[in-house]
C-alpha cells in the first residue's frame, strides 16, 4: 500500500515530529483513511467496524462518560451480558488506552476498527440520542410527579392532568405554565400547593434579598432563561436558589454544573421572578465591581473561575487587558499563558457539555458561508460547518459562551444554531481556506 522511499520517509519524520506513523501517512496523501484502516484490520486480524446506520446500545454508552470516549478517541458500542466492552477505535493495538477503559469501567475490553474522522462524527449523536431519552424519561416523570403531588393536594384533577399531559406534547411548556394559562390554578395556589406536599418553604424577595456574592454565581441570561435566582451562598457552602419549578432536574442540574455548588432551592411566582430578574441585576451591575459587569457579557470567565482553572486575580488581570485590547476573553488567557488550547477546550466541554469538533472533518458548504461574511466570520472566530436534519446549523466558535456574539449570529444568520467548540488556531486557519475554496468553486461553475 505504500512504497519503501515512503516508509523510510515516514520513520524519519517520526523521530523529529513524534507523530503517529499512520497520521504521518495520512498528512503526506500517501493513504488515504480508509486504505489505512483496512489494511491494518487485515494484518492484525481485527474485524472493521461500520458505525453508519448503527443504533447506539445505552448500557454500553453509559459504561463511558462523553468526555472520556472524546479524550481516548473511541466509541462504546455494545455490552454483553458476560460483561465485555465493544469498543470502536482507530487505534485497536493501544494498550494503554484499553488498560485505561479496563481500569474506569471494571470490564474487559474488545477493541474493533473504525475510522477516526467516523469517530469524531458519531460520537456526539450516539451521546446525544442518550441524553434525548434521559431528557424525555426526566420530563415525563418530572411531569407525572407534578401531577400526583397537586392531585393529593386536592388541587387539580386527574382529567386535569391528562389534559396537560397531552397539551406539553405539542407545546413543550412547562407543567406548571400549562395549568396557569388554562386558568385551572393561581400562582399562589401551585407555590403553595407544592410547598405543603414537598416541604420546601415559599420564597418572597420583600423578605429576602438576594446577595452580591450569590448574584456573581449566574449569570443574568440564564437565570432569564431556567426563572431561577441565587440568593445567597449558605454555611455549608450551598446556594440557595428560589425557582419556579422545584422539580425542573434538567435545570437543577444545569445551575449546578454552572457554579460547581450544591443548591438548595426555594419556591418562587413566576411573575415575581419575571418582573424581578432584570432590575436586580440591573442594580447589582451599577453597584458593582466593573469586573462583575463583564460577566453580564460572557459565560467564559465565570466557568473557568468556577472550575477552577484561573483564579481570580488571572480573571481580573485578563479582563483589564480586554477593557485596552478589546481582544476576545479566550484569546488573552492563551497568550498569557494562564491555559493552553487543550486545557481551555476540555474544559469547556467537561463544565459545559459543549462537544469540541475538529474542522477537518468538515467540508466547506457554500450555501452557509454565503449567509455570513467572511470580515464577521474572522473577527468572531466562528465557521458554519453543516446543518443537521431539523435545519439547525452547527457552527465551530472560539468561544461558544459568547451570548452576544450568539445573538448577532442568530439574527444574521436568521437560523437556528447549534454551537461547537472548535480550537481557535484552528479556526484562525481555516476560515481564510474555507472561504477560499468556496470562492474558488463558484469561480469555475
């Protein structure tokens, strides 16, 4: 499949590069992928895997977090009942990676072959179809348990219920907002109808002020868009958060993974929250701090700080140099130094659950470039890269916890988007040649 001059070129540029030999191969053109893997599927005797038109088993899935089968570049696929591991990998002759899988999950490991770039593609739908049903399994229990509990209060009834049931699957409201709209409850009478049944107390911000400290937790777009605001930071190093629906877990869990806290909820009117969300931050930002007020503007510095991985004085610092520079905020951290690429887009990933794509597993797609500029497309750092079969475009960013970059694109671009992490030297690179191979191509037709 290759030549000799090929091979001795090869272990040569190994040495110097420490590259692996097969990517080595793939960069010069010499083989293509799928030669590469064929033809080590037919020497070690390893079967060649297809993951197209492949339905994801959910035990084995659940065996491997996202961000691990991202981070080894393999994707479970199936769990037998003696408790072996499929697992799909460009790299089935990797030790340490299968050791490495052994040690995490407790089960022995049967490496197949697949390609890396089919990997890459998969693995964020395999993962995501996992998180549709646990999201729609959360919902209708999350929605039943609603029900039963304003049922045993003697609050609504079990037609009532149906009824919501039915209207939620075509209108994706609320539980809660379904039976207000219908006028079958009062605010006041859902507050405290779930207060008596799950024992937690009914919250009123005349009573309790919510505490800067709190405040600098979550951002104000998001305490928007889940009605949910941080009052104070407890003793025990809790949050306690009032919000409309106690039982929303999705959007528990969401707070939580943003402020790296446990949180302690209370519960809230939807028109207090409503009403008051906008003029209590609006306060908080005028008193305080001008490093406060650049959260208002990105997500970026209050996940890294709550991750961890800057500290405080770095955030002020970086921040400092953004208010003379008016650079991005992922940029500065990189040029000083305070992460490197690796670091800021697993971790954005990790906290977020944002996936992280590489472009070189896309192509350029005329008919999305051509909704963007390429000036807009640089001075963002944000590439279309395809669109998905509900008309959703994904779109590779530097930094995908830019509200404001996300609102000028979804207004320009007048689309649905869905955002990915892509490394920003790589995008750096590429924007410039995916909008000169577009240009190109238009040339010739």
């Amino acid at each position: 499949m290759i030549y000799e001059n090929q091979l001795l070129s090869a272990l040569n540029e190994q040495k110097n590069t420490r590259m692996r030999f097969g990517e080595i191969l793939l960069k010069n053109g010499w083989i293509s992928e799928k030669e590469l893997v064929q033809g080590l599927s037919e020497q070690f005797n390893i079967p060649l895997f297809e993951l197209s038109g492949y339905e994801p088993h959910e035990d084995a899935l659940l065996a491997v977090p996202q961000s691990m089968a991202e981070k080894l570049q393999i994707l479970p696929l199936e769990l037998t009942p003696d408790r072996l591991l499929k697992v799909a990998t460009a790299e089935p002759i990797d030790v340490l990676t299968k050791d490495e899988l052994h040690l995490y999950t407790g089960l022995d490991i049967d490496m197949v072959f697949a390609t890396g770039s089919d990997i890459r593609f998969y693995t964020s739908s395999f993962y995501d179809s996992l998180k549709t049903k646990s999201k729609h399994e959360n919902l209708t229990a999350k929605n039943a348990l609603i029900g039963g509990i304003l049922l045993n209060a003697g609050l609504i009834s079990e037609k009532q219920i149906q009824s919501v049931l039915k209207e939620q699957k075509h209108t994706h409201m609320r539980f809660g907002e379904i039976l207000l709209k219908n006028g079958w409850l009062s605010e006041k009478e859902l507050a405290e109808g779930l207060s008596s049944q799950l024992g937690i107390p009914v919250y009123s911000l005349k009573d309790f002020p919510p505490e800067k400290r709190a405040l600098e937790k979550v951002p104000e777009n998001i305490a928007l868009r889940l009605q949910a605001l941080p009052l104070t930071i407890q003793n025990n190093g809790s949050l306690l958060i009032a919000v409309t629906e106690p039982m929303d877990v999705l959007a528990i869990d969401e707070l939580s993974t943003i402020t790296c806290m446990q949180l302690e909820v209370r519960i809230a009117l939807p028109s207090e929250l409503r009403r008051e969300i906008p003029s209590i931050y609006k306060d908080f930002y005028n008193s305080s701090h001008e490093l406060n007020y650049c959260y208002q503007k990105t997500l970026l510095g209050q996940v890294l700080l709550n991750a961890g991985m800057i500290t405080e004085k770095q955030l002020a610092d970086v921040l400092d140099l953004q208010r003379s520079n008016h650079k991005r905020l992922g940029d500065i951290l990189l040029e000083n130094r305070f992460l490197n690429e690796r670091e800021l887009s697993e971790g954005l990933s990790r906290q977020m659950k944002i996936p992280t794509v590489l472009l070189s597993d896309f192509k350029p797609q005329p008919k999305l470039l051509n909704l963007i500029p390429q000036t807009f497309s640089e001075r963002f750092q944000v590439l279309p890269l395809s669109e998905d079969d509900y008309g959703r475009i994904i779109m590779g960013i530097a930094e995908p916890l830019n509200i404001e970059t996300q609102d000028e694109l979804s207004r320009l671009m007048g689309k649905d988007l869905l955002f990915r992490f892509a490394r920003p030297s790589s995008l750096k690179k590429e924007i410039p040649s995916f909008y000169a191979r577009v240009r190109v191509s238009q040339e010739v037709k």
